[in-house]
C-alpha cells in the first residue's frame, strides 16, 4: 500500500485532479473541494477535503495561510497552517509548512522544510506490555 502511495506521488501526473486554482489567482475564504485538486495560486483560508481521500497537490508556486486537511497531500509550495491527512503527506524539495502536520505517513525530500510538530494519526503500539516485565525481574 505505502510503495503504491510513494509512487503515485513520484509521477503526479497520476494523481486524478478534477480542479485547479492557476497561478496568479487569489482566493479568500474557506475552500471545499472533492476529488482531486491542484493548488498553484494562493488561498487565504481553509482547505479541506470533502472525500476523506482526496489528493491535493500544493504546487510549487502556492501559498495557502490556512488549515488544510485531505487524504493524500503533496507540499511542493508553501504553507502557513496546520496540515492534517489519515494517509500520506509528502514535502517536496520545494516545500514548506509552517504548523503542526498530523499524518499516516510522511514523506520530506531533502530540503523539503516543516516548523512544527509531527503528529502520527495512529497511536504506536508499545513494545512490550508493562505488565509482564516485574514477572521477568523475578524470574
């Protein structure tokens, strides 16, 4: 599953984007969005997914001052806000996120930049129960 969700995101050309905020254009206000969308102008205010996963592709020309929560992200520009995605977030070399990033999985290429917290989505499982290890000491 990671390996196909690694892929997808080495060829963005595969991701399924069924809207795109160009260049030049800035929008104000909370943006909702359904299926795939690409980001390459700038947005002030909230981007979230109305499919739990949906890909957005935060190009590298994009500024978003915001909360942002979707499935899949890509983080090839620029964001001021927390990011939020059950599944992958991946910082290209270009990237920044200036808030705390709750995650499945997180990806960051070399240069790719985050100022905040790290937050897995799923807790860690702790090695071993803390019950069974007095019952080892006296053993």
């Amino acid at each position: 599953m990671l390996s196909r969700l690694f892929r997808m995101f080495r060829k963005p050309k595969s991701i399924m984007i069924h809207s795109h905020i160009a260049e030049g254009t800035i929008v104000e206000g909370t943006v909702r969005f359904g299926a795939g969308l690409q980001i390459d102008g700038k947005i002030l205010g909230d981007l979230v997914a109305e499919i739990p996963d949906a890909p957005l592709v935060i190009g590298p020309t994009a500024e978003i001052r915001g909360a942002v929560k979707a499935g899949m992200i890509l983080c090839e520009g620029r964001v001021f806000g927390p990011v939020e995605s059950s599944s992958l977030v991946s910082v290209r070399s270009t990237g920044q996120i200036i808030g705390d990033v709750s995650y499945g999985t997180i990806h960051i290429e070399e240069g790719g930049r985050i100022l905040g917290n790290l937050l897995a989505a799923t807790p860690v499982a702790p090695d071993a129960p803390a019950e069974s290890e007095p019952a080892a000491q006296g053993a």
